[in-house]
C-alpha cells in the first residue's frame, strides 16, 4: 500500500506524523522520531528564550481524550537550528514550527531556521496556553500583518497551524487572509482552546495552569477537526495541501481526515499516550482500510467524502 505523500513539493515516506508538542521537545525525543516509523519529524514549537513552559500539573489525558496547558516549553530555536541539519540524517522530512509571544518574536526564529534548512516550516498561530496572549489565528488582521512579514523572510515552504473555527464566516474570513500571503499548506487543527476538565470526586479542576483551563485534544475533538479539514479543502477547491489533526487514534480516524481533504495527519493525544510504536500500528490499520475500500493510496482517497 502506497502512504506515501506530498506537501508544497516535499515528499513524505508516510503520512503520519507528530503533531508538534508530542514527543518533539529535546534532542532525544527528535532523534527517536527519526527512527520510529514517522513520516516526518515535527519540533515543538519554538521561541527565542528557552522555555520551561507552564507548572504542572499541565497535560491530563482521560478516555476520549487529554487537556493540556504546556506553556510552550522548548529548547530555543538557537538550539533547534542546530539540531535542524543533523535530524536531516533520518532521511525524512524535519518540520520546524515557529512561535513567539509577539510579532518579533516570531520573525526573530523565522530567520534563524530559514538558515537551518528544515524541509518546511509550520507556524504556530494557535497556541491557547500562554496567559495574557490570545491566540492571533483568531484575529484575522494581526495573522495578516504577521504571515506578510514571515514570507518575506522564508524560501522553504511556509504553512501555518490554525485554530479551530466554528463558524463558516470565520473559515471565510482566514480564507482571504491566506489568499493574499504565500503559505503552501495548513495544519487543522491545534487543540480545542480553553475547555475545562472537572474532577468530581476532589471537586478540583485537573491542570494547575489558568485555572484549569487548557487545549482539549484527542477523540473527542475529531468531529471539529475534520469540519476545520473539509470546511477549507472546500474553499480552496482542493489546491491548498492540509495536513489534519485531531482524534487520531485509529486507521480509519487518518481514513477521516484524508476522505475530508486532508493529505497526512498529525498525532497528539495517541502519541504521548502510547508511544512511538503507536505509528506502527496506526500504518498498519491504514494500510489496511485503504485496501478494503479499494484505495490504493493516500491520494487515491483524498477529498473524496460524499455528501448526501
Ligand atoms: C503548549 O505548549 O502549550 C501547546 C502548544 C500549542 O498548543 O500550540
């Protein structure tokens, strides 16, 4: 079975990946992504300072799913730049995914990994976790501004990592910001921002950070990730490359998100649940409900849902 797949040029053995965040902070964890059966290595979204992140407790996973207040903690991207030219030796493509708490901060990184030559780049315009930082894919003109300067300065692909959007007028009105900039793909979509998990029996919330609030993740998001995934392989007739994300845990889930639009899934929840191993078994699963159906590739199937 061919899982193979493409995005803005950049061929992956297979279309499973981490999501940044999963598994993608240090050097280890990079380097044992490249010799797991991944497609891709992803890095944990990174800014200028190294970051400890949030306190814990801050990640809860729980059946159907796992909330999460990490705080972005990373190593820098002083440190990923470095590390960008050796994770090239896995011979996979090595995503970086760029963040910041501010517009200079993000042009800062951009700069520094537009030199570490990653095989495509994802910027982060997503994250729910940062007390006192809204997350800028929910304000359009400020994606806008930002995404303007960014291409300016990347010649490797450039996608970006979008919130969820529950509303068709919000898909519409990132549409036409993404129209005007040159981003290559999307990821859809980083976890569900500020729900709350309630423990009934300590009569407490689960995560210490902004009160308990943090990013849902996991099965019971993978209803708006694949809307996110259909809503804009639609508006973009099928021409912009999406990689999807949200509730993976089987191979009929990665089935989902490609019959919606998607081109490769990225894994969350599953991964820091389960494990590395968790790509084998997921490829496993694919392969084999890709030949039931009869498909006999990602592409085959790729945006081809019905409706009824
Ligand atoms: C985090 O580090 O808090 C999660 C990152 C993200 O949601 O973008």
């Amino acid at each position: 079975m061919n899982l193979s797949t493409t995005i803005a040029g950049v061929t992956f053995p297979t279309c499973l990946m981490n999501a940044a965040g999963a598994c993608c902070v240090t050097q280890e964890e990079l380097e044992a992504l490249g010799e797991s059966h991944a497609g891709a290595i992803v890095t944990k979204s990174m800014t200028p300072q190294p970051r400890e992140g949030n306190p814990g407790p801050r990640y809860v996973s729980f059946p159907g799913g796992s909330i999460n207040s990490m705080g972005l903690p990373n190593l820098g991207y002083p440190a990923y730049a470095k590390l960008i030219p050796e994770l090239r030796r896995f011979k996979k493509p090595v995503v970086a995914s760029v963040a910041g708490l501010s517009p200079q901060d993000f042009i800062e990184a951009a700069k520094a990994i537009e030199l570490a030559k990653p095989d495509l780049v994802e910027v982060n315009l997503s994250c729910p976790n940062i007390p006192g930082k809204p997350q800028i894919g929910y304000d359009m003109e400020a994606s806008r501004q930002l995404l303007l300067e960014l291409q300016d300065i990347f010649t490797i692909p450039m996608g970006v990592k979008l919130p969820p959007y529950f509303d068709p007028i919000h898909h519409e009105a990132m549409a036409r910001v993404l129209e005007k900039v040159k981003v290559s793909f999307l990821s859809l979509i980083n976890s569900v921002g500020n729900g709350l998990v309630v423990d009934p029996e300590s009569e407490t919330v689960v995560i210490k950070p902004k009160g308990g609030f943090g990013g849902m993740g996991g099965t019971i998001i993978k209803p708006v990730a694949l809307a996110n995934v259909r809503a804009f392989w639609k508006l973009f007739q099928g021409q912009m490359p999406i990689i999807g994300t949200g509730g993976v845990v089987t191979g009929t889930d990665v089935f989902e998100h490609l019959l919606c639009g998607a081109s490769a899934v990225q894994i969350g929840t599953t991964l820091v649940d389960e494990g590395l191993t968790a790509f084998d078994r997921i490829e496993k699963e694919l392969s084999e409900v890709l030949n039931k159906k009869g498909y006999a590739s990602v592409e085959a199937c790729r945006g081809k849902l019905k409706e009824l």
